[in-house]
C-alpha cells in the first residue's frame, strides 16, 4: 500500500506521531494491512462455500512505537479521541466507540498466548468506513501484526508470526470482543493477500490457493451507492435461516453433506424437487451455481481468460438479484450502467448487499470515462451520489520497512 495516495506519506505520518507521542524518530515501527474486495462467491462464506477476495491498495497504517510498561495509548490522524488503556484491564473497555476493535485484537493475542508490550500507536486508515470494504479487519490486523511483533521482539522470541493465526484472532476479536458476528473472508484477505493474485478460499476449511491476477491494461473499480443501510442485517440473518432450512431438506436425499458447499451443481439439479418451497430453492441454487461460478473463475483466470471472469461476475450478479435477492435498485443501477461502457469487462454487486458497493473490471484507458458516466447516470435515476475507488490486487499485511510510501 502507498500511503501518498491517501493523503500522507510515511514519513508525514511519523511526524504526526511524534507531534501526538513526542520523543524522536528512533524505534518507530510502521505497519499496514489492506481492505479487500471480494470479486466473486457471494453469500457462499456462511455455508461452507469459496470466495475469492483481493487485497486493495486502500488499507490502514499503523505507525508504532513500543512501551517499557503495559500501558497501550491509541490515536488516529482523523479523530481527535485519545485511548488509554491497561493490557491487565482490558475487559474493562468494550464499551468504547473507537478503539474497542484495537483493544479486542490485543484481547485475543492474550489469550492465544502472545507475550505483549506497552505501545503508542497511531493509525491512519485510507478505506471508507462502511462501505463493504473490510475497514473494520484491516484495523484488526494491522493491529495484531504491529502487536505480536513488538511483543515478540519485547520478549526475545524469533518465531516466525503465523499470518492466518493473525486473521482467525481478528475475527475472534470482531465476533468475541466488539460483538459482531463476522467470517473470516476480511481478515483472511488482509492478513494474506498478494499483489496481482486474488485467494481461492475455501471457507469451510480455510485451505486456499493464490491465483494470478493478471488485470493487463485493466482496473478494478469500485462504487460505493454511499446508500444508508437499514435492512441489511434483518435480511443478513434471514438468507442464513433459509439456508439452512434447505440444508435440512436436501440432507434428507444427501445424508452425506453437512453444509451447501458440499452441494454440487448436478446434484442440486438432480434433488431441487425435493425442496417444495419456492424461496427456499432459489436461496438454494444461488448459493450452489455462485459456487460453481467460484470454481469456474479459477480455471478461467489460470487459463488468462478475463473477458470469460467478467461474463462469470456478471451471471453472479444476476443470480444475487433474482435468486438471492439482496441488490436493490442502488447496486442494480450501478452494474446495469456500468456495463452500458466499452470497455467493462465484468461488474457485479460486492459485499452482503441492500447498498455496499459494486466491483467493475474496467479497461485503464476507459476508467475515467466510466466513472464520469455511471456516476452521473447513478444520481440522475437514484439520487444519490456515488464515490468510486480504482485499486489493483496488492499484497497482505506486512511491515513498512522503506520511507516515504510503501
């Protein structure tokens, strides 16, 4: 990630840290970790299916500076709040608005057995909050990464830090400590992502492959509705009961399965008769082919094909819209004109849907004219004004070690 694209620099950011922290330049540390999008396999994650996420070049830094006491002091370039909190009290603030997703991650890096330390930090996220984007595990491992680094190097130890132990302590974190019952998809994608590669996820396992990317003279665009999100989570909890309702169903015929990504397409067609309720088969058969789709979007990109990933995106989409029903006329919109352009290859919803965003493959030379005219077109027929983020696939957290930027 390249922190000047985002407003400062590195080296603008260790001056603020200093100006909030004092003291010198010496022992401070910087690290980051990305947002990600998922580019398809929606609504797949919570029955045991694939996504295919990619780490953007949007993300949080976390400049930092180890303590020779317990104490974690936290603050960031956009707020004027100011977190002080003890690491032997830590139960005592999951009441706080800012600060509590921070003070989750160092929560559950205790209690898996991480030796931490006193930190000052500083953090510096250029995602939009709520947007779909997974500012929220970028924060949490950023957060862990910078943690059990300065933890480690506090207590003398030289083991290597497990990246997927990182993600699934971030999600613990988010589900445990904040209260919000995640997957692990965002963390996963922030904590493992690698430049011009998306990961093929296997979400009931965790066993993942890294895919090459390669977008050529393409960008991923995204568009954010900016819609306020008021069914979303009813809706969220919703799909899952229905599909676990059919779950139920099918295991009647398929005893062997235990979850829908178990199901494959053949076999959904062979036994859809036996679920007799109409929404429950078409939650069902999303859930099935938008696997199938996953799979099929593997092969294609190993093969270099994009104009076939992008038909792929847009067949998601649809099936999103008229099986799963989660789009509404804000992400419609945005993929309907979106795909009016010479030069998308692809465009779908991205996220849990009812607003969020819409991802684009969209030729470089055409960008500027897509967001121009979609943009445009989206508030004449919504009335509202979408904001859009160009981004390539880049890599996983890590640690800034080069000044003035990456």
């Amino acid at each position: 990630m390249n922190a000047e694209k985002l407003g400062m620099t590195v080296d603008e950011l260790k001056e603020k840290f200093i100006e909030i922290y004092g003291h010198s330049e010496e022992k401070i540390r910087v690290f980051s970790a990305p947002g990600r999008v998922n580019l398809i396999g929606e609504h797949t994650d919570y029955n045991g299916g694939y996504v295919f996420p990619a780490a953007l070049t949007m993300g949080t830094f976390v400049v930092a500076r180890a303590r020779a006491d317990r104490i974690l002091r936290l603050a960031a370039t956009d707020l004027e709040d100011r977190v002080e909190a003890s690491l032997d009290r830590l139960e005592e603030y999951r009441h706080l608005k800012w600060g509590n997703y921070q003070l989750g991650v160092a929560d559950q890096l205790q209690k898996h057995g991480y030796g931490l330390t006193g930190c000052d930090m500083l953090f510096h996220g250029t995602l939009p909050y709520g947007a779909g984007l997974s500012s929220s595990a970028s924060i949490e491992v950023a957060t862990a990464l910078t943690l059990a680094t300065l933890g480690k190097e506090a207590f003398g130890e030289d083991a290597a830090i497990d990246l997927v132990e990182l993600a699934k302590i971030g999600q613990k974190a988010e589900n445990l400590y904040v209260g919000v019952n995640c997957g692990i998809m965002d963390q996963f994608a922030s904590a493992m992502g690698k430049v011009n590669h998306a990961i093929f996820l296997n979400a009931k396992d965790l066993s993942y492959k890294l895919v090459p990317l390669n977008l050529g003279d393409n960008n991923i665009v995204i568009a954010n509705t900016n819609k306020k999100r008021g069914l979303g989570d009813s809706k969220y909890n919703e799909r899952r009961r229905e599909c676990e309702t059919g779950l139920d169903v099918l295991k009647t015929v398929l005893p062997g399965i235990s979850c829908l990504g178990d199901v494959s397409y053949e076999q959904f067609i062979e036994h859809k008769h036996v679920i007799k309720d109409e929404v429950i088969r078409k939650r069902v058969e999303h859930v099935v082919s938008e696997n199938d789709r996953v799979k099929k979007s593997v092969e294609t990109l190993y093969k270099g094909n994009l104009s076939e990933f992008g038909r792929l995106m847009v067949d998601s989409h649809c099936s999103l819209r008229d099986l799963y029903e989660v789009t509404g006329i804000e992400l419609d919109t945005l993929v309907e004109e979106a795909l009016k352009i010479d030069g998308v290859l692809g465009s779908r919803m991205t996220g849990a849907g009812f607003g969020g965003c819409s991802v684009s493959i969209v030729k470089k030379d055409a960008t500027e004219w897509f967001i121009e005219k979609v943009g445009r077109e989206y508030e004449r027929k919504v009335g509202l004004k979408a904001d859009f983020y160009v981004s390539e696939a880049r890599d996983g957290a890590r640690e800034n070690r080069i000044g003035n930027g990456r």
